[in-house]
C-alpha cells in the first residue's frame, strides 16, 4: 500500500467505535456519543445468511490474506465485498499516511455510493485479518440494487450515511487555501454541493498547509490547491477540472440523437430523467452545478410524501440518481446549456463545455435562483461571507458564530434550523410580521421552538460591516424606524426567485419575470406561427412556445414552487413527450440515426 496507519489511529466508525482509538468523542460532545448506535445499525448494517445467499448467485467467493489491498483511494471500478470471515479496515490513505475509518467484520460489506454512480472510491481498503470474501462486480451490484429491493435500500442508507460521516471528519480531498478567497469558496461549494468528502486546510492558521504546499512543489500564490489521492495536485481548478479528477460525468456522448434531454436535475428533472428512461426513451441530463438543485442542499425536507422521518435534500437526489442509472439514463455534472435551436424537426441544445447534443424532445427544468439582495458592497462579500445555500461547507465557516438569514420562505427557514445547530446564535429577518404566512406551519413552528433562533419580523438589511469579510450587518425595524447593528459573520440570502432562463431568451416565449410560458397561458399568436400550423394542434399543458420542449418545476410560470409539485410536473411532462414524439417531424439526427424514437415502452 506504500503507508502505514499511525500508532493511534484515528477510529470515525463505520464498524466499532465512534472517536480516538481510545474511544473519546472526536468533537467531545454528548449529542455526538448519542449517535453511536444510529451510526452503526445505518451505516453498518449485518447482512443475514438469507442476504449473503442470495448475493452469492452474483459474486465468487475467494480467500484473503494479511494486508491484501481490496481498492485504493481514486479506483473507479472496485468489487463489492460481503466478508464472510476475517477483518477489513477501512483507511483515508493520503501521501503516505493512513487513517483508519474504521474496522468491519464478517456480516458486514465494503462498499460506498461511488460502487453506483462510477465515481472513483476516496477510501482505501485493506484486509487486517485473513479469511473469506464474497466479491461482487459492479455490474452485478446494480442487478442486486434492481432485483432486490430491501438489499437495495439497505445498502443505499448504509452508502450514504458512510458518505456523510466521511464528510464530517474530511476524508477524500484536501483542499488548502485561504476562506477569504473566492475561488476557495467555489470549489468548496462546488465539493460540499455534490457531496464529495474533503478535508479543507487554512492557509495561514493550519500548519498542515505550508507542510503540504511544500511537498507538492506549490507555493501559496497557487492556492487554492486541491490534492486528490495524496499525490494528484490541481492548482485552483474549474469545476469542471476538479469533476474530472474525482470521476463524475462530465462529457456526454454527442454522436447520437436523444429521444429526451432534460436541463436540470432538481426535483422537476430528477422526476424527468426516472420517469423518461423508465419509460424507455434515451434519456440524458444535463446539471450546471450540482444534482438536486436548489432541493439538494435541503438539510432536511419534512413534508414529501412517503417520508414521516423525512429525507435531506441528497437523499432525495441521490435516490433518484440511482433510479434514473437503473433505468438507462445518462447524467451530466457539470454541464450547463448555453443555447437551443429547432434544426429539421430536431433540438441542438449547446453546452458550456464546448459543442452540443442533438434531441427529439427537450425538458426545461433549470429552476429558479435567489434573488440578489439590493444593498451597497454586496458583490464584495459573496462567496466569501454570503452564501446562497446552507449546507455543510458553509456551516463549517462559521461554526461558533452568529449568523444571520434573510428570508421567509421554506428554504430560509430549513436553513435557520440547520444552522442553528452549528452556530451560536441565527438572526432570522423578514419584512413581514408573521411567520406562517410564507413558511410551512410545521417549520415555523420548528423556527419558533429553537432557543438560538432570534426572529426579527418587519426588518430590512440595510448595510454590510467588514473589510475582507463580514463583520457585521446593519439592520432596520421598519415600523420604529430604528437601526440595529448584528455581529453577524456570514449572511445566508434566500429571498424571491428568479427564474434560470437567461439560455431560452429569444428562443421560448417567458412571462415579464423570465418564467417559461406553457400551454394556456401562450398568448394566441404563438399559434400561429408556421411551427404550429404545421402541427394542426395546440400547445400541450407543459408545452412551450416551441413543440416538443416542455416546461417543469420551478422555471414554469404559474408552477407551485414546491418539491412534491415539482416532481409530478417533470412525470407530466414525460407523459406528455411520449404523446408529442410518435407524431414529430424529426430529421437531421447524427450518427444515421433517423427514425422515430427508439426502445420506447408504453
């Protein structure tokens, strides 16, 4: 393996203990002791003899020895491995230092969320006590996944509880810089967004940083840095350099014509991309940012159906990921569209990388993003001290501190209830004098419960405090018409909407807001025009001003702009596709593929 653990490892359970070797909590906490228990019946689960006879039809068994290693750190095709005698330790293997993540034993299985996505493994795996595997490939994991559906869901909250407890204690990535750069910032957003475990390192307080700039032959003008596997450098990488590295998708194949192409993956085109591929057409979609959308940096969604506990917004994300695989269908990320033109009967949708791809219908499921807040030196403290999303990155900024969170919606108030368990104190501001009128009454209620959550109804921002960073903010109570200064050191804006259509501009009719027009609500002109008269019909409910590119989600105008909604329009609009598709003109498809759609199911 080339390493060796230190003489204490380091022990974050996956199998034994949570904490040191000695079994001290890492963050000295009650409420982190108390979780022992959840930690080990989730994400390490015994698998029963029925289980491990059913897997034997799918895998072979073999002997293993004394420090055979199983898959290291950055491998992106590994066995699944059920053990059936014998010890695995589980190490983040960085440049020649290993720390232990913890210790499985026969019953339980080796395998993370990567095993499905065909991201590469940030974990090593190496057998501390001789005996018998069952090792499964991942072609035969997916069988498993799709024929079974209690391994299934074991093994998915299993993956990614793992996923989770990785990313709390920094296994994976390093990233060194400095937190009041805003290129550190995006690859930490970009990192915490599509849940890829890291470890950050302050430049100028972590004496780790110098020690690792200089092994790498960096210096700190090239920071942020980020090092992959202990030994691959990325000195201040795009997002798409860094997606690369780690092994998501971020080139989709353009040498042939998609029966459905989906812009988006939040809940809308999630619930497209399933439902599309399920159905049988080819189906590929495309994400600028992260899988989720706005809903996957939900720290915890309580009302969709099917959920008492409920589910964070990765979860949601995450499952349907692995539907959407199982069925066929091919995701991008990072991969904006940049343009869209009807060529022949067919959709060209450019792409931000370069080039484009060719579709028989197209899905806009793009969303909505925050407003800006309109207030003097904002541009100054973005990405720096104001965030847009609350999710682990961002909490780990400010831990300790007090924070402030300017909205009244579902998200702010998610948001609030996340950060107030990591920092000391949440200013809560809305301009107007009840909470329930714009918030779920379960989360307002949730708000109204936390002790550090301090609401301030009928308040405005007025001024952002600070030099690199925020110090402060300057707030105003409107019906005193009084003034009130906050320590607060990050500001977390989820104000309005505005809809992420600046690609269709020109291209698809939208009302005076940005939101796609559909069905009724096109203005009778659009009617006629040669597009439509050669298709003798009207617009279809989700249908834009163009025939076949349908609108879901957020990003329609008149949509509900929730999550449950959100997902049954991007089914509608599939629905609605396949009425659209039989009778297209479509020609021009490259790769001599001109005929109607393909391997469609009814």
């Amino acid at each position: 393996m080339g390493s060796t653990p230190p003489s204490k490892p380091l022990v974050i359970d996956i199998g034994r203990s949570v904490g040191d070797a000695e079994g001290n909590a890492l963050d000295g906490t009650a409420d982190f002791r108390g979780k022992v228990e959840e930690i080990r019946t989730t994400a390490n689960p015994t698998l029963t003899e029925d289980h491990i006879a059913f897997l034997g039809r799918y895998g072979r068994k073999r002997k293993t020895e004394v420090g055979e290693l199983l898959f290291r750190a950055g491998d992106t095709s590994y066995e699944f491995v059920v053990i059936l005698e014998g010890e695995v330790e589980i190490l983040d293997d960085f440049a020649g230092e290993a720390r232990s993540l913890g210790i499985l034993e026969a019953g339980r299985f080796v395998g993370e969320m990567t095993m499905l996505t065909g991201q590469a493994i940030y974990v090593s795996a190496v057998v501390r006590q001789g005996g018998e595997v069952l090792a499964i490939p991942p072609a035969q994991l997916k069988e498993v996944v799709t024929e079974e559906p209690a391994l299934c869901d074991m093994f998915l909250k299993a993956f990614l509880a793992r996923r989770s407890y990785a990313m709390r204690f920094g296994a994976g990535l390093r990233i060194v810089g400095s937190r009041h750069s805003s290129d550190a910032s995006r690859l930490r957003e970009f990192a915490a967004r599509n849940r890829l475990p890291l470890a950050w390192i302050e430049l100028g307080e972590d004496q780790k940083a110098e020690i690792l700039l200089e092994r790498f032959g960096t210096t700190p003008s090239d920071t942020p840095v980020v090092v992959w596997q202990g030994r691959d450098v990325l000195k201040n990488p795009t997002n798409s350099e860094l997606a690369r590295a780690v092994g998501l998708e971020v080139d989709a194949p353009r040498d042939r014509t998609y029966d459905l192409v989906v812009v988006g993956t939040g809940p809308a085109g999630l619930g497209a991309s399933v439902y599309g591929a399920s159905e049988g057409l080819s189906t590929l979609a495309l994400e600028s940012v992260a899988l989720g959308g706005q809903a996957g940096t939900s720290s915890r969604i309580e009302n969709y159906l099917g959920f008492p506990a409920g589910l964070s917004g990765f979860e949601l994300a995450s499952r349907a990921l692995v539907q959407a695989d199982k069925f066929g269908a091919r995701t991008t990320v990072p991969q904006e569209a940049v343009g869209l033109k009807r060529v022949g009967g067919l959709y060209r949708i450019g792409l931000s990388e370069g080039g484009e791809v060719a579709a028989r219908s197209v899905i806009v499921a793009t969303g909505a993003r925050y407003r800006r807040l309109d207030v003097p030196n904002l541009g100054r403290f973005e990405s720096v001290s104001v965030h847009y999303a609350a999710t682990q990155a961002e909490a780990q900024r400010c831990e300790g501190d007090e924070v402030a969170v300017v909205g009244g919606g579902n998200s702010a108030g998610q948001a609030a209830v996340f950060l107030a368990g990591r920092t000391r104190r949440v200013y809560l501001l809305i301009r107007g004098d009840d909470l329930g009128k714009s918030m779920s009454r379960y989360l307002a209620n949730r708000v109204m419960e936390a002790e550090n959550i301090e609401l301030l109804a009928n308040t405005q921002l007025r001024e952002l405090l600070g030099e690199d960073r925020l110090e402060g903010i300057e707030v105003e109570e409107n019906r005193l018409d009084a003034r009130r200064t906050l320590e607060a050191r990050a500001l977390f804006v989820f104000i309005g909407a505005e809809a992420n259509t600046g690609w269709l501009r020109g291209t698809v009719e939208l009302d005076e807001s940005g939101f796609v027009l559909t069905g009724g609500a096109l203005q009778r002109s659009v009617l006629e025009r040669d597009v439509w008269q050669q298709s003798s019909r009207e617009p279809y409910h989700l249908e834009t001003s163009l025939p076949g590119v349908f609108a879901a989600g957020d990003v329609r105008g008149g949509s509900i702009k929730r999550c449950a909604s959100a997902v049954g329009e991007g089914s509608m609009a599939v629905r609605l596709a396949h009425q659209y598709l039989p009778n297209a003109d479509l020609q021009d498809a490259p790769g001599g593929d001109r005929g109607s759609p393909v391997n469609r199911r009814r």
